[in-house]
C-alpha cells in the first residue's frame, strides 16, 4: 500500500506537469496568433465579415483541434507500441500466477483449449492499473482529456484578451503574468498536494478553476470522491462560459486599438461598454 501510494503520487505530479506544460504551449499559440494578426493589421481585414465573438472562439478552437490531433497520435502510438510489447513477450502482459499454473500442469493431461481459456481470463496490463491505482484506467484518460479541454479553453480565452490588448509580445507581459500566476501557484504547490492529496489545500485547489486542470490531475491517482469530482468540472464550465464571455468583451475592443500603452483601467472600461 505504501508503494501504491507513491507511485500514485508521482504519476499525478507527472499529469499536472503535463497539463501544466501542455496548456501554457496551446494557449500561447493563441497569444501569438492574435498579436500577429493584430500587428499585420489582417484583423481589420477579417472583423469585416466576423464578429469578433467569432474570430476569437474560432482562433480558439482550431488550435484546440491541433492539441487534440496530436494527442490522439500520441494516444495511438501507445496502443500501437503496448500492443507490439504483448505480441513479442506476452508474458509482460499476464498475471503471473495464471503462467505458473499453467506451467504446473501435468503433461499427460493438457487440454489446450483450456489453457488458452485460461490465459485469455488471466489479467492484462489494463487490468492490472486498474487493480493497482484508485481509479480506473479509462477514467483517468478521460479527465486527463477534459482538464487538458478545459483547462486549455480557459486560458485561451484569457490569453486571446490579452493578446488583443497589447501591440506585442514585450507588451503582453505586463496583462500575462497575473493570468499565469495561478497556474504557478499550482506547480509550486504540487509536491505537498501529492503528498496529502485529501488535505484542504488540494481540494481547494482543484475547485477553483484556473487551478483545477492540474490539481485535480495531481489527485485523481489516489482517488477523488465522485461528488468532488463533478463539481469541480461543472465549476470549470461555468467559469470558461465567464472567461469566454469576459474576454470577447475585451477582445472586440482591443483588437482595433493601435499605438497606445493600454492599462488595466482601460481594460475595466472596456468590459462595460455595451
């Protein structure tokens, strides 16, 4: 059990990580994307026949498309490279109890039939991680899915406000950290939360949305309450229709506005026009 336990933790300190890594390149993407189009002045060109709700949602989502596309290689590839492993040594991939009773059997009385019955029923390596961690198998690829999702939608939106805000790169810093900075509280944190991962910090952490896609990830490994589970995805939707919302509203402003140091207060007033 002890084993089980670290071993948990340092694969939910891996998926955080992942999630980390993963949601800072896709969202970035967006970043640069809206700073290009902005400075080549392509933007003025596309406003025209879009609304900005539209330019925006679909700058978002097609780099979501490119993510998903590459994880379902990745994703394959897996399969692929598991599936070569159980054909060139198949002993890997059953319970070795089931082999040594079936070595055990007496050669006068072999039935093959029933032996290969046997080995087909003994467990796979999918049913072994199924044993071993708190969870199933599916349902960790499942939310590591819908938090990388999720998570990525979240910051994009953020991400494209801010990229609309700015005139370049150098500039965004400034609108940048303050949207990261939940993200790197959750990394600074991720030891401890592996550590006790049904102590108050972790469960926090994975209710609020700009730091759930990794904290819950961290936790899942050991187990998560269901309740505790849907609730924080259900929080996470609502928060990135908020982001969505909050964000086309900059956006549609701050995509047009040129040649000036934006402020914070500019943004604020940006949000409440109507």
């Amino acid at each position: 059990k002890e084993k089980s336990a670290e071993i948990s933790s340092i694969l939910g300190m891996i998926f955080g990580f992942l999630i980390y890594i993963f949601i800072l390149l896709y969202a970035g993407q967006v970043l640069r994307s809206v700073l290009e189009e902005k400075s080549n002045r392509i933007v003025e060109v596309l406003i025209s026949t879009v609304k900005p709700m539209q330019l925006m949602m679909g700058k978002i989502i097609g780099v979501a498309m490119v993510g998903l596309t590459q994880f379902a290689i990745w994703v394959v590839f897996t399969f692929l490279i598991i599936a070569g492993f159980g054909l060139a040594a198949p002993e890997l991939f059953t319970d070795p109890q089931t082999i040594e009773q079936v070595a055990n059997i007496d050669s006068e009385n072999i039935n093959p039939e029933a032996i290969e019955q046997q080995l087909l029923e003994s467990e796979t390596i999918f049913t072994q991680i199924d044993q071993y961690f708190n969870v199933s198998f599916s349902t960790l690829i499942f939310c590591f899915l819908f938090y990388f999702i999720i998570g990525y939608l979240i910051y994009a939106a953020l991400y494209a406000a801010v990229g609309s805000a700015a005139d370049n790169e150098t500039d965004s810093q400034q609108f940048t950290l303050p949207v990261t900075a939940p993200l790197l509280l959750t990394l600074i944190m991720l030891v401890p939360m592996a550590e006790n991962p049904n102590g108050s910090l972790a469960i926090w952490m994975s209710m609020i949305p700009l730091t759930s896609p990794i904290a819950m990830l961290i936790r899942l490994p050991n187990g998560v309450p269901a309740e505790q589970l849907i609730l924080s995805m259900v929080i996470a939707v609502l928060f990135f229709i908020f982001a969505a919302w909050l964000a086309a509203r900059i956006y549609r402003v701050g995509i047009l506005m040129y040649g000036k140091k934006i402020t914070y207060r500019d943004i604020l007033r940006w949000i409440k026009i109507k």
